[in-house]
C-alpha cells in the first residue's frame, strides 16, 4: 500500500458515495413526495452521465491496453471498473427499494404508475384502443436474422425486446420506443394515474407481431461512452472549428455500449445474445425493478393539480433583493460607488441581468467582454449582449464549445453572437475556458472605469434560481486591470500571464492555494493559531491534498465542505487528524467554490470557478478573486458558519469514505432554510449615500452580532 492509500481514496468510487447521498434524499421522508421523486430522477441521471463520461473514459484506457494505476488509491483500471459494477449494483437494489416505498405512497394517492394486470376491463380496453390509434402507427419493429443484423441501439434510448417463435424457429424482435410519444398515459376514470407507454406496448405486443408466438418480453436501455476528446489533431487542420466540434459530436450517439439496462427480468437465452451482440460482459448488465427513464416523473408533477403540488413541493421561495443595491438607483452607478455580493439563489439573480441590460444601452460604456461556458435556454444575457452589439458597443465573447452536453447549444449561440457582430473568440487547444468573469469598460469625466464581475456559476439564470453561487461586483481598479490582462491574453491565446489580485489558473491558482496554505503551516510551526477553510464541488488534485495532509500535520485546522467527489479521507492518524470534510444535498445544488485563509482577525477570502481537481487547476483556465470589503467577508463568513451548524441535511464524511449523519439534539438547522429566512430579512439597502453613515453603523452591528 502506497503512502497516498492511507488518507486518499478513489475518485470515482467516491463520486459513487455522493450520488447515494443523492438517493438518500429520495428516500427521506422530512423531504416533500414530490421532491423525492425529483431526487429519484437526478440520481438515475447522474448514474447515466457517470456511465457515459467517467466509465467512458475507463474503458477507453482499459481497451487502449493503458492501465495505469490511479494514484489515490493503488487501484488497476480494470480494478477500477469492477469496483463501480460491483458498487452500482448496490445503488440499483437501494433505488428499487426507494421506488417501492416512494409508489406505496404515490398509489394511495392515486397518482401512481399502474401495471397492467392491476387494469380492470374497461381500462385495458381503452389503452388498448389508445395503443391501435396512437402508438402503432409510429412503431418501427424489427426482427433479427440472417437477412436482417442487430440492429443500433441509440445512446439512452428505450427497446422492447422480444423473444419469438415462429413456425417452430426461435427469433428476436425488437421494438424502439419513440423519444417523442407521451411517455405515461392517464387512465380515464382514476384520478390522476397512469400506466407508461413501455408496458402498454410490451402487453400489446401480439398486434405488431402478428405471425409468431410471443414467449417473452422485457424493456431494455444501453449506455453508450460519450467521452469524446474534441482536442482532437484534426482540428488543426480543420478550417472552421464549428464545424470541426459539430461532425465530433455526430460520434457520441454511436460509441462503444458500456452498460445494458433491463426492466425487472430477462432469460439467460436473451441475456447472452444482447452481451454478445454489445460485446459486453455480464457485470455490465443491470436489473431494475424501477422503470429505466424516470425523466418523465418532472413531466408527471407539472401536470398534477395545484392542490396535491401545494401540499408535495417545496413551499415556493422569491429571491430577494440585495443589501447592497437600491431598487431605485441605477446598478452601474451603485457599483462603480461600491462592492455588491449576491449569494444566488437567495438573492436575485436578476440584479446581475440589470447590469448588463443597463450597460447594453448605457452611452457611456464602451465595452463588454465576457467568458461563456453555458447559457440558459433562452438568455436574457444572450439578448442583452447582442443589444450591445447593436447600440454600437464592442461585444467581445469567449465561448467553450466543449462544455460537456452543451455544445450544441453553445454553437448556436455563438453563431446568433457572430451575426450579431459580437466578437467570438473560442477555447483554445488543451485547455477549457471555464471562468465566469465580465468586464465593462465605460467613460466617465474622470477617464476610463471598469466594473469587473466574477462569479462561482455559469451565466445561466435558470441554474442561478436551483444553485447556490456567489456573484461579485466591483470597480476596483486593480482587479480591473487584471479583467482588461486576462482578455487581452485570452484573445492572444497566452495563458501564462500575470495578475496582481485575480488567481488564474493554470498559472497562479493552484501555486497561490499551495503558497497560502505554506504560511498557515509557518504559522502553526510558530505557534501562532492556523486554519484554512474551503466550500468545493470536488477535490481530487494530488497535489493539494497532499499540501493539506503537510498542513494538517503541522496542527492547521483544516474545514472542508465538499458537496460531491473527495478523495481526501480526513482523520486519518499522523495523515489528516486535522481536517474535517463535511457534505450537504439539499433543496438546492452547492456549487458556490470559497476559498479562506489564516483565523479570523487577519482571514483572506477568494470566491472562484474553480474546484480542486486536476482538470480544473491543471487544464483549464478559472479564475479565483479576492474579497476584501470588511461587509462582504462578514457575509461569507456568516455564510459558511451557517453550512458548519446545518444538522439536518450536512453529512460528515468519515475515514472510511462512508457519509454519516450530524447526531446533534440541538434545535434543526437547515442552513439552507436559514439563507432564504436571512435574504428575506435583509434585503433593505445599505448604502443610501456615502455620506449617511449606514455601511459604517451597519460594520459595527455585524462585529457586535460575531462578538
């Protein structure tokens, strides 16, 4: 066992414990049913991105004969790979186990999945009808034999898979569900339920089938590895990159199988010639007993009546205003007074969007220039830029094309950009372009000002209502300078430039994290109180945990909340003693990156886009600034603080890899809740005028209120 087996584990096994995590939230019952049943249905498509990306990625080493042993945990690929089908069996039996306490509840309320032989006559017979005319005619069966091959099967697409005989000779059919039929059917008569389109076609099959002898059926979906490298060495010598990224991404639907789904049960006879026809082994193959697409269940709830929504979602929430912002001033004008932080979702997003709409008209900007790496569908930010444009402001847009699974979605922005006439610049070869900073250049009697913002999110404001993130903007003029630096050097394709407040990786991020957590290692030599306190996605980069082992050995207090992968193990003796790793799920998606050093009284505090893993301080280009203003550090403090009181949805992750719940007597605490009840309190601005006084008195109330 190497020296990074004691207190690191494997990536992906870990990534496999959050999405557990994931499910467990369906199966809470604190949390409301229909909630749960959106839970069910994240976790089913987190399992199937992990499959097509990370298993993808996997198999693509373990068939290229590379089987480099992972670094963290001492495990082989193949070993690698054994693992998660040995532990994704297990998520499997625990989701039918939620599932079937989750349609226990749902059939009591009658807005459940029904099966067939549960119908009665008329019901059969009016799906049976609903089948003749609604479904049948858009099937494209298929039998399999000498003159008719195996057919594709598409990436995430739902079969029905036949065994047959006919005229004593056995036979394969297969029958592909189409993605654009209703995907559940409601029974006329039964309040709200309903019977899914897969199971009335799997019980009519005698109807497209009509010259054999049906001796069994099952529902079936392949995962195929959609780990396409678009860093290809063709792009080179592609004359346009678009259409380079586009023909790519053409491949994804039809890339090696990696997994095979099937409903409930299946024969050994027809189980060995799908393994052969995939060539896939049998540990690739999983047996559910809860349907295999559960997209569906989002569709189902918004079709509900209100009074059973009311009663089994979220109570709805508004985000709020900002201390920081006077709904009657314009925004440009209060930032270029002073530093605004928004904390999404809980405070509008929609003051950001100000922003921009007001610099998309403002006579006195001259320039917006941005970094794009998703977009909402459709865009406010999208329109406001190409406004910009259109009032005579240079638009510059650095778009990543290679942001996983929207691609498409970002080409056809940049084209509607380009026509624009906005100035679209793409990522460039190794490295993905995947910080959130806007600068706006505009005029004033006493010269050039810049605002710069920087976020931990995408431009995205649908994903700003459902994720936690932190948006900051600034007219400080150092770190606008840096902002007019990194464009500069991002349009020339260098990113080996230097900064003096912004961390940008892959230059200076992750040497600054290793510099500061250094000093806080000299201080605990010293004597003298150190700790180190971070909010990530993800850690996985060696090197990092390797410093804050070092540093958590020289006595530095060490508090981390991880939502998703952590291949640190905390509390290991003489290794990480000194590091606590909590994890929270919850109502919204923790996606906010803070990065704090040193105690208290002399603390430095960075908000970034960046988490600690290998792709992202190593391969790509994020950016990390530092917050200085005493009222914003309060917040954030505060902030973090109410994430290490939460003991109803933080979990604290133990040396063995395992999540455990926060035992605590106490009062709940869902930290969550508290933000949305402290944004709703807060939300009368501060800075009426400079000269008031209110920032001043309001420094002095937050330092009585931590005292």
């Amino acid at each position: 066992m190497t020296d990074n087996n004691k207190y690191m584990q494997n990536r992906e096994l870990s990534w496999l414990k959050f999405n557990q995590r994931v499910l467990e939230e369906a199966s809470d019952p604190n949390v409301p049913l229909f909630e749960r049943l959106k839970f069910l249905s994240i976790f089913t498509s987190n399992l199937d991105e992990f499959f097509m990306i990370r298993v993808g990625t996997l198999t693509d080493l373990y068939f290229n004969e590379q089987d480099p042993v992972d670094k963290r945990s001492g495990l082989s690929v193949k070993q690698q790979l054994n693992a998660i089908f040995r532990e994704t069996k297990k998520l499997y039996e625990m989701r039918d186990t939620v599932y079937k306490d989750l349609h226990k509840t749902l059939t009591d309320l009658q807005i459940a999945d029904r099966s067939w032989k549960s119908l009665n006559r008329k019901e059969k017979k009016y799906l049976q009808k609903y089948f003749r005319e609604m479904i049948l005619p858009l099937l494209s069966p298929q039998i399999m034999d000498f003159h008719h091959p195996f057919p594709h099967l598409v990436n995430q697409q739902l079969y029905i898979f036949v065994e047959l005989t006919e005229k004593d000779k056995k036979k394969f059919g297969i029958v592909p569900i189409p993605s654009f039929i209703d995907s559940f059917i409601k029974l006329p008569d039964s309040e709200n339920n309903y019977v899914l389109a897969e199971q009335i076609i799997c019980h009519n099959l005698e109807e497209i089938f009509t010259a054999s002898t049906i001796k069994s059926s099952t529902v079936i979906r392949v995962t195929r590895n959609a780990d396409i490298d678009i860093d290809d060495e063709r792009a080179r010598d592609d004359e346009d990159y678009l259409d380079f990224v586009k023909n790519t991404l053409k491949k994804r639907s039809r890339l090696a199988a990696l997994r095979l789904e099937v409903y409930r049960s299946i024969s050994d006879t027809v189980l060995d010639y799908l393994c052969r026809q995939l060539h896939i082994e049998r540990a690739q193959v999983f047996v559910s007993k809860t349907p295999l697409e559960l997209k569906y269940l989002f569709k189902l709830i918004s079709r509900a009546p209100d009074n059973m929504k009311e009663m089994l979602e979220y109570k709805p929430f508004v985000s709020q205003p900002s201390k920081y912002i006077d709904p009657q001033q314009r925004v440009i004008d209060q930032v270029l007074d002073h530093d605004v932080l928004l904390n999404y979702p809980y405070q509008n997003v929609d003051i950001f969007l100000d922003l921009l709409k007001e610099a998309s008209t403002d006579p006195n900007v001259m320039s917006i220039k941005i970094t794009i790496y998703r977009l909402a569908t459709p865009s406010r930010i999208l329109d406001y830029l190409i406004r910009a444009r259109e009032n005579g402001k240079e638009v510059t847009v650095l778009m990543e094309l290679r942001a996983r699974f929207d691609e498409n979605n970002n080409i056809q922005a940049s084209q509607w950009l380009e026509e624009a006439g906005c100035t679209v610049l793409f990522g460039f070869e190794h490295f993905k372009v995947h910080s959130k900073i806007c600068l706006i250049t505009l005029k004033t009697k006493k010269g050039l000002r810049m605002i710069t913002q920087v976020g931990t999110g995408n431009y995205n404001e649908k994903t700003a209502r459902q994720y936690t993130d932190l948006c900051y903007m600034t007219a400080d003029e150092t770190i606008g300078k840096d902002a007019v630096a990194f464009f500069q050097n991002m349009a020339l394709a260098n990113v080996e430039g230097s900064y003096n407040a912004l961390l940008v990786a892959p230059v200076s991020l992750k040497q600054t994290i290793l510099k500061k957590l250094d000093e806080q290692i000299g201080r605990a030599e010293a004597g003298r109180p150190a700790e180190a306190a971070f909010k990530i996605n993800s850690i996985s980069d060696i090197e990092i945990m390797k410093k804050l082992s070092e540093a958590s050995q020289a006595g530095v207090k060490i508090t981390m909340v991880v939502r998703g992968i952590c291949c640190i193990l905390p509390g290991i003796p003489g290794k990480t003693e000194h590091i606590e790793v909590y994890s929270i799920v919850g109502r919204f998606l923790e996606h906010s990156r803070i990065y704090m050093f040193g105690p208290e009284e002399e603390r430095e505090i960075y908000i970034a886009s960046a988490d600690f893993m290998t792709r992202n301080t190593d391969h790509r280009v994020e950016v990390a600034v530092p917050i200085t203003d005493p009222l914003l550090k309060a917040d954030i403090e505060q902030y973090f603080d109410d994430l290490l009181h939460d003991n109803v949805k933080r979990r604290r992750l133990a040396p063995s890899g395992n999540y455990e719940k926060i035992i605590d007597e106490k009062e709940s605490f869902n930290s969550q809740q508290i933000e949305l009840e402290r944004a709703a309190r807060q939300h009368d601005p501060i800075y009426k005028t400079k000269e008031n006084g209110l920032k001043k008195l309001f420094h002095s109330l937050r330092k009585r209120e931590r005292e």
